[in-house]
C-alpha cells in the first residue's frame, strides 16, 4: 500500500494496516508483542549490532545477553517530531541491580550510544 493510499482510509483501514504491519514484522522476528513496537524494534537491532541474546519477555530488569552473561537494559523512545520527549521511560528496581548495561539507541541506523556503566 502506497503512502498516498494511506490518506484516503478511514479509521479501520488505517488500524488495519497497522495490525498488518506489526504482524509482518512480528513474523520476520523484529517485534515480539503487539504493543507499541518502538521497544521491540530498538531491542531487535541492538541485539543484531552488539550480538547479544535476547531475553524472553518475562525476564525481569534485562532485555538481553552476551555470551558471558552481562545483562543489558535496552530503552528507546520515538522522536517522532522535534518537540517530543526525549526522555526515557522508568527504569525501576535499580538496588536489584536488574542488569549490567544500560544501552540507548540515540542514533538506531549509524550507531548505538552506550549509556551508563557497569553496574556497581
């Protein structure tokens, strides 16, 4: 469906084409659910670049893995405009010290942005 085409549906064509989308992408493996997919795409790729494992999604506190165990935490958020927020959702149970990394995907196609450091 061309972009133009988009314009053009109502309501339930559009969530349609949403629903489509999420599902093709669930099927080549990029998302794992049906929420929003800003998180599972952000975890796919930076999966793909650093060669981590991901974790399954009742893990709690880490999205994935490297070989030697270190667990990563992986936020990421839509700029979907300049105005939007560029802040990151909760990061919570920090004295569990649920993961070893914290990775954010600043710039998702020419590279990642490693923040924070391994966790005391």
């Amino acid at each position: 469906m061309r972009s133009d085409d988009l314009r053009v549906q109502g309501v339930g064509g559009l969530l349609s084409a949403y629903a489509s989308v999420l599902h093709l992408l669930r099927h080549h493996g990029i998302v794992r659910s049906f929420n929003n997919p800003v998180a599972d795409v952000a975890e796919w790729l930076v999966s793909n670049k650093l060669a981590l494992k991901l974790a399954a999604n009742s893990a709690k506190g880490y999205d994935a893995q490297d070989e030697s165990g270190t667990r990563y935490q992986i936020k990421a958020r839509w700029l979907a405009t300049t105005r939007s927020s560029k802040q990151l959702s909760a990061i919570r149970d920090l004295v569990d010290k649920p993961f070893d990394y914290l990775v954010d995907p600043e710039k998702p196609i020419s590279g990642l942005v490693l923040i924070g450091a391994q966790m005391p």
